[in-house]
C-alpha cells in the first residue's frame, strides 16, 4: 500500500489535532472528515486541504481507514460501521461506553482482521517510555499516578475516570503486565453532577502497590508517575517529558585537618534523556505503520477492554464511597458542607 487513504470523524479538539498530524505524515492521503457540524467540517477541511463530507457513508467510499475522535456514546455504532464497511480503525479513547460494547467491538475486531487500535496516547509518551526503559532492572514496590487538571477544558460528557484516569488504568495495566487483584476507591461530585475527583488504591499479585488520583476540580494541570524501588525512587513528568532517578543518600563525617569535622550529605539524581517528540504524531504514526505492514497494534481492541473494564470496578467502588459536595464557598468548613453518603 503506498498511500493510506485516511478519513477522520468528528471535529472536536482532538479531531482536529488528528487532521493537523495525518496531514504531516508520510504515506498519508488526508482523504476528508465528517461531522455532523457541517460548518465546522467544513472549515477544519479547509485549514487541512482536504474536503468534508455530507453523510459518513460518503466518507467510508473512498479512505481506507477511519480515525474516530467522537464522543464516547458513539463509540460503539460508529466502530462497528467502520469495521463492517472493512475500514481501519483507530478509536480514541474510551473504545467504548460499556464493557458489554467494548466486548463486542473486541470479537469484531479479531474477526474483520483489520488494524483496530485504541488511542490511549500516553502509551506513546517519550517519558513513559523511557520510564519503562528505567523499570527493566528494577523491582517497583510502590507506583502512585497522579493525573490531575481544573475543571475548565475537560471533557464533561463522562465522569473523570472515563475523562482522565482511564490513561492511568491502561498504563498500569501495561506495566504489570496483568490485572489486579483487589481494586478500593473514593470519590467526589462537586460541580459536574458526575464523579470529578477519584482515589484509587489496588494491589497486584506479589506487588507491587499501586496508588491512583484522577481530578478535574484541581487548579493545577499534573501528570505524574512516582516509583518507590528497592534502590531508587523514579519520578516521570508526562507533562515535561522528564524522568529522574533519585538513589539512595547517605551522610558521611568529613574530617579536614585541624578544622572541626562536618556532616556531609550526598545523593545522586540522574535526568533521563526524553527525545521531544510528540505524542499524537506518534501514535498515529504506528497506526499508519500497523496497516502498511499488517502488524499488531501496541494498544489493540482487547487493551482497551481490559482498561475499560478496570474503570467499571473503580467506578463501582468509588459509588459505595461516594461524597456530593453541597454549593457552600467554603466546602472544607465543616459547618458550611454538605455530605450526601450515596451507598449501592
């Protein structure tokens, strides 16, 4: 295949950093977009040099792959289209709105023998793969993520598991390699109406234990791993593109002549290099290098069941620890805050 004739649908933030990447790529025709909103198709065509279509079934005709960036209920009806008109499909992020859909779109996608990828983009995130590098020789005893964000910008039409921590999940589930086998949450509803601020605690067979915090009421954007090893504390900056090794310190007595002894304490800190590169131009870079040499996705349909299905048991634990924030301007005075315990 020497052109991969590509079709984006839907024209949403994400939709449009999708356009702007696979106009850039090699082996890439931006063949055209959809979206319902026909004078914003119409326009994001036009900054991308490429056309929009008036119903999707035009676009279908002539691309040889869909990137979906729509919102999530859609996920399901729209995937399964794709795939039964023999497109392939990179879904963004949830694959699904339930894990029965995602199980669905699963069995589809092993059957069609098509590409499906699923676009958990901090998979190919520089410094979560240096991080990964850092890992090969070392024995992680405690992994905290932190993913947190202000409410303005965020993805309001799911709850924030859905919204942020669903990238946390898939990471995890990529770094041990397995599923955990205890999974306990907190949470809170404080101005979506759905759960904005999520703790998360579970623990793996044999380790290691691993921490979780996803928040969309935070005023402060952090995307952050930290790593408790046997020999070094591991921090990456998803946000930065950073990684840093912090080894253990120790205090040494420094005797110096006739002068009074001093206290000297030392630790060493090594800085990772990260390449800059972007995240999405990778991501869809692989999508476009699976389909041309029929190889298998680094995040295939079943990855983003499996994270799918880690949020549902977050979702279900946080409900039985769910905290509705009343109105008060000062909800952390005890006399100004109401608490709802919602149980299942």
């Amino acid at each position: 295949m020497e052109l991969v004739r590509v079709g984006v649908v839907g024209t949403g933030r994400m939709g449009r950093n999708h356009c702007r990447v696979f106009s850039t790529l090699r082996h890439v025709d931006l063949a055209g977009i959809y979206d319902p909103d026909t004078a914003v198709a119409n326009r994001v065509a036009g900054e991308n040099d490429t056309c929009a279509f008036r119903t999707i079934d035009d676009l279908l005709e002539g691309v040889d792959a869909v990137s979906m960036a729509t919102p999530t209920p859609t996920h399901f009806p729209l995937a399964m289209h794709c795939l039964k008109r023999g497109k392939h499909l990179l879904i963004e992020k949830p694959i699904a709105e339930t894990e029965e859909q995602a199980e669905k779109l699963v069995s589809a996608a092993d059957a069609s023998g098509l590409i499906v990828q699923v676009g958990h983009i901090e998979r190919f995130n520089p410094a979560y793969a240096e991080l990964k590098n850092v890992l090969l020789d070392s024995s992680p005893l405690v992994v905290n993520f932190r993913r947190l964000s202000p409410y303005v910008g965020s993805n309001t039409d799911v709850d924030v598991i859905s919204d942020l921590m669903i990238h946390d999940l898939d990471l995890v589930l990529d770094l041990m390699g397995r599923v955990p086998v205890t999974v306990e949450a907190s949470g809170l509803t404080a101005v979506s109406g759905a759960i904005d601020h999520v703790v998360a605690q579970m623990q793996f067979a044999h380790g290691p234990l691993v921490c979780m915090t996803a928040s969309r009421v935070t005023e402060s954007k952090i995307r952050c791993i930290e790593i408790t090893a046997q020999d070094r504390f591991i921090v990456g900056n998803l946000l930065d593109k950073s990684v840093a090794v912090h080894r253990r310190t120790y205090g040494q007595y420094v005797n110096q002549g006739n002068l009074a002894a001093k206290y000297r304490q030392e630790s060493v800190v090594e800085s990772i290099h990260v390449p800059a590169t972007e995240p999405l131009w990778l991501e869809l870079h692989h999508f476009i290098h699976c389909i041309r040499e029929r190889c298998v996705p680094a995040v295939t349909a079943h990855a983003g069941w499996l994270a799918l299905r880690l949020a549902t048991q977050v979702r279900e634990a946080v409900n039985q620890n769910l905290l509705v924030m009343g109105r008060s301007l000062h909800p952390w005075v005890a006399s100004d805050m109401q608490c709802v315990d919602v149980g299942v």
